[in-house]
C-alpha cells in the first residue's frame, strides 16, 4: 500500500432533483489522501457535502465520476475487499427497533460474512458500554444507547478505518467523552479513524490532519497545527474599568462587546499591530482594568476558509 488508507481521485456526486429542483452537485471533483493511523477530520459547514463522501466510502451512495481506493482496494474493482476494511457510523440513527444490540452485531456481522466462531459481539459490547443492554430491544434504548450501537455495528467485521459521522453531534458531554475515549484506544491499536464534526475544538484536540470541504470542493487540506499557524489573527480581549457606552473602532478591527462586559477586538497581526488597537481602545475613553490577546483558533481558519463561498 502506499501509506494512504483511503484515496480519493476526482470524486463527484450528483443527485437527481428532487421535487421539481434541479440536479445537486453535491461533490464537484474530490481529491483526498487520508493516511493510514492517523485521526482525519473531514470538516464543512452544512451540506458541504461531508454526508456525501462519507456514504460513498460506505457503499451507500453511488458516486457520478471518479475512483475511490479504500485500505488499496479499488471500490469499482474489488468491491467487496474495499467494503471488508471500513466501518461506518452513520449520521442517522437507522436502528431497527425490534433488535436487541447483540442481535444487531450478530446480523450485521453475518452480513459481512464474519464467521460465527470469530464473532466478538460480546467484546464490543462491553468496549461501547452496553453489555448491560445486550439484550434490549433497541427501541428502549436512549439516543446515546443507540449512538453506542451504531458505533458497535461499525466494528463488527474488525475493519482497518473507522469512519463516524458527526457522531457527537447532539450528544451529552458524558458520551461524547466516552465515544473519543473509544476513538482513541481503537486508533492507539492501529485503527485509522476519519470522523466529521461541527465541534471545532473537537477536531482540533482529536484531529492529527484536516481536510476542510465547502460547498462540495475542498478547501484545504494540513496538518492540524499547519492549519491552525496559517492564519494571523489576533484577538485582544479587553476588560474595561466602567461599563463602556462608545465601542472602540478602526480600521480592521472587528469589535464586539461579550456578554460580560468584555470588548473583544480581532485584528490581523500582519496589518494592525496590538498598539493601534490600544490606541483606538483609549480614543474611546476607555481605561483598561485587564487585557490579554487570544491566538486565532480553528474556528477563526475555518470562517476564513470557508467565507468567500
Ligand atoms: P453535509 O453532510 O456536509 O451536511 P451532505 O452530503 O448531506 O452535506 O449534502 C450535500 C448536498 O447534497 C446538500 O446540498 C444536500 O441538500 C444535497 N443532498 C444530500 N443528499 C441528497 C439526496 N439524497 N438527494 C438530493 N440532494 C441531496
Ligand atoms: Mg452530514
């Protein structure tokens, strides 16, 4: 193999129009390398498409054009080797409610063709924590009891890449906390992960490497720490003496007074320096009681990326 998990050459999707709307371009020509071990973060506002790409590495949607290699395995070639060596959480909770969590793994292990004596439903259970709901119908089961499952599903027939999308979303912190600590143990054992996630934060703590994609093209591709230097905004959060009336104001500088009274003044460090800011913060008769600076975020690379669109 050539180090990549998954490639991904010209890849486009087009769904008919539905009632009387015309066709949707939903992928316009996708090139991507996601390499092997590591924790991808596919990111795009909504419908950008992430949904799209994600299906198409699942099988479940067909693509219009282009060639998709997933673990070396042509998909058009040998679909079958290529669907073996991923598992995918979708974003949809499509559980059928008469089962209980262990019938679930059991079927779709059988639907991947896993032998009986290699069958590890139990195992997975107890990793998503739900040995307890073995067996439970799956319509009792909570929202976050469902998520687990469906994470379960997805590792059935052991594939080298997970790929869950926007699995968090939604959820309490608790289980998101425990779906990242799963995320974490099966990319320490080798499993290569690829997730979508509209948590920012979240992506930047998880994420070794992000592909942004908006509007069904991508807009960029690094590793997270490159992504995250790429951009030179500052923000300068001032914490004034007495409540302020008259905000600060200049040139590229975007003001916005926060709810507790703090101004928070966002600048581009290689046009405006901190001390044009301070003097348009006294121009305003405003004494300074604290002030610090905050270095852009992904949230910041993301709007930037993602604004011209
Ligand atoms: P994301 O997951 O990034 O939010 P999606 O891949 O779900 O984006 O959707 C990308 C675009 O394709 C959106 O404009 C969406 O409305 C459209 N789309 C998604 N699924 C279908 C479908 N089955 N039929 C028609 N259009 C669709
Ligand atoms: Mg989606």
């Amino acid at each position: 193999m050539s180090g990549n998990a998954i490639e991904i050459t010209g890849l486009r999707k087009t769904y008919a129009g539905q009632k009387g709307a015309g066709p949707k371009e939903a992928l316009k020509g996708i090139d991507l390398a996601i390499p092997e071990g590591s924790v991808f973060g596919l990111l795009g506002p909504n419908g950008a498409g992430k949904s799209t790409l994600i299906n198409i590495l699942a099988g479940l949607v067909v693509k219009s054009a282009g060639t998709v290699r997933i673990w070396g395995f042509d998909q058009d070639v040998n679909p079958r080797q290529s669907r073996a060596a991923i598992g995918v959480m979708p974003q949809e909770l499509n559980l059928d409610p008469f089962f209980t969590p262990r019938a679930a793994l059991e079927v779709q292990a059988g639907l991947y063709g896993v032998p009986k004596s290699q069958r590890r439903s139990d195992e997975i259970l107890e990793l998503v924590g739900l040995s307890d709901k073995a067996e439970s119908y799956a319509r009792t089961l909570s929202g976050g009891m469902r998520r687990r499952l469906l994470l379960a599903k997805a590792l059935v027939h052991s594939p080298q890449i997970l790929v869950l999308d926007e699995p968090t979303a939604g959820v309490d912190i608790e289980l998101r906390q425990m779906l990242w600590s799963n995320v974490r143990k099966l990319n320490e054992q080798g499993m290569t992960i690829i997730l979508t996630t509209h948590y920012l934060e979240e992506a930047e703590e998880m994420c070794d490497e992000i592909a942004i994609i908006n509007h069904g093209e991508k807009v960029a591709q690094d590793s997270t720490a490159n992504l995250l230097g790429r951009i030179d905004a500052k923000t300068m959060l001032i914490h004034p003496a007495e409540d302020v009336t008259t905000l600060p104001e200049g040139a590229g500088m975007e003001v916005e007074k926060r709810p507790d009274g703090a101004i928070a003044i966002t600048y581009r460090a290689a046009h405006t320096s901190a001390e044009d800011v301070l003097a348009a913060v006294h121009q305003a008769g405003i004494s300074i009681r604290d002030v610090k600076t905050v270095e852009a975020d992904l949230q910041d690379v993301f709007l930037e990326l993602t604004r011209a669109g």
